[in-house]
C-alpha cells in the first residue's frame, strides 16, 4: 500500500523545474515565480489530504482496465506503431509472437502485414477482447517469463507496455530468445523510464471503487540493452521519443481533475513548472533487436 499526496507531486514538479532552473535553462524571474507558487500551493485547501493506494499485480490490473484499455486517449499507443509496421513491413512473412499481447492492438498490425500470429498474455480479461478482436489469431494464456511457445519457431517477437512490470529483465529476455529463430527480430516498447520515475504508471479503480495502481518497476535504459546482449541480441534501432510539449499559454486549473485515479491532472494546477520540469524528457523506450547469438 502506497501513500499518495497531492502536494508531493506538484511540489515534486516544482523542484524539477527548479532543478533546471538551478542549472541554468531558466532565469530569476522564473526562479522566483516558482518560488512564490511553492508557497501558494502549501496554503491551498485543495491540495490537504491524501489517499491511500493499493499496487496491484498486471493480472489484477489489466483484468479491471480490460473493457475499456481500447478507449481513444492513451497516448502510449501514438509511439509503437510505427517501430511496429516498419519492421512488420521489412521482415520476411513467417510466425509473429505478440508476447504481452493484451487486446490485440499489436496483434491486428502484424496480422495486417501477413504474418501468422501469436498473441500471449497472463489476462484472460484481456485475452477475451482480443479473441472477439482477431476471431482468426491463436492467443495462448501464458507469463512472458515462461512463454508458451516452442523453441526455434518464431521469426518476430513484439512485447509492448509490458516489460515495466516485471522486477528483472534478464529472463523475459532469455526466453525471447529461446522462441525466436537465429536472426529473429524483436520490438519493446515500454514507457520511459524517467516517467515510471516520475510515477506515470497505469491507474484502475479497484471494484469497490478505491484507487489502484499496476505494480512497475524502473529499469534504466542500459538495463534492457545488458538484458539483450546477454541473451545474444544485436540491437538495430533505438529511440527515445517526446511528449507534445505543454502550450506555452497554459494558465493554471482552479482544481485538479479526480487525481487519485488520474494523477496526472494535478499538473493543470502548475502548467508552467511542469512545462519546465518535463521538457525533452522523453515519453517511450523503443527498441528494435536482431537475435544474433552469444
């Protein structure tokens, strides 16, 4: 059980823009109008209680997000798909492994390529939207860390939002490379971990209406690129995209949205510290590998 306050986070997002502006990206000005919010947040009523909130595991997660995951909004899927097509695209037609497949969306892309795929997922939630989704793709209740799936057989492995709730890569990665053929080309993509630092993580409501959060995990970038080598991957491709940036003539919100099951609403009430504080911090981790051998 977590304590969440939502004075931390805005004052949390006070001193990374502060941070900055210590180091020299801001002036005194700046400096000074931080400051002065700072205070104005300590007196603001809104900002004076907490919750107390429940981190629950990916199949008690995505169990409870499962009917509306698909729902216009999440911005995470604007950044996988294009890594997606373009290595769906260039690849040879053979067996693609959709490994987290959770709804199918991955799954729908590298069918639309012509590849025979096979989704894998811990949820059966999840698993049941993604059979009515693609009737014709063979999904397999399974852990990542334990795939389903025979040695040698497949010639993609697609893992995405997934790989941040797991404590260590090491196995996820050896069992990628169990299923995939010499020369198998993998995709991950996860969010970024300076945003799970900055606890971007997936929110639910429990049953009973009480907020809760998927247990994450965060791995450094030079985690996955350790993982993968160790496991005989070559990587080909990396990016680190961007979020939009917050408009320049944003003006702050008299009240958060319900921030204890979106959070991240609590930023409308300090537009400007959290346009500084996230600026070119990026939103995703996107990787492409080649399974080439040890």
């Amino acid at each position: 059980m977590a304590y969440e306050h939502p004075l931390a986070y805005v004052l949390g997002v006070e001193g990374a823009a502060l941070l900055r502006a210590f180091a020299g990206e801001y002036d005194r000005a700046f400096t000074e109008a931080r400051i002065e919010e700072v205070r104005r947040l300590l007196d603001d009523p809104v900002l004076a209680a907490g919750v107390s909130v429940e981190h629950v595991d990916s199949v008690a997660g995505y169990g409870v997000w499962s009917q509306r995951y698909d729902d216009p909004g999440n911005p995470a899927f604007e950044y996988d798909a294009g890594i997606v097509r373009a290595v769906a695209a260039s690849a040879a037609r053979g067996i693609a492994l959709d490994a987290a497949c959770g709804t199918g969306r991955v799954a729908a892309v590298l069918a639309e390529h012509g590849h025979r795929v096979i989704g894998v997922d811990s949820s059966p939630d999840m698993l049941a939207v993604a059979r009515k989704r693609l009737a014709e793709t063979e999904f397999r209740l399974g852990e990542v860390t334990g795939l389903p799936v025979e040695t040698d057989t497949v010639d993609i492995v697609t893992c995405s939002l997934a790989l941040t709730h797991l404590p260590e890569l090491g196995t996820v990665f050896g069992e990628f490379a169990r299923v995939l053929r010499p020369g198998g080309q993998l995709v991950i993509a996860d969010v970024h971990p300076e945003l799970v630092a900055r606890a971007y993580i997936p929110t639910v409501r429990l049953p009973d209406g009480a907020p809760a959060r998927v247990r994450s995990y965060r791995h450094r970038t030079g985690d996955y690129l350790r993982a993968a080598l160790a496991a005989g991957f070559t990587a080909r491709r990396c990016e680190e995209p961007r979020p939009p940036r917050v408009a320049a003539d944003a003006t702050p919100t008299a009240e958060p949205g319900p921030w204890d099951a979106w959070p991240w609403s609590l930023t409308g009430l300090v537009p400007e510290a959290a346009r500084a504080a996230d600026t070119d911090v990026p939103a995703m981790l996107l990787w492409h590998f080649e399974l080439t051998g040890p």
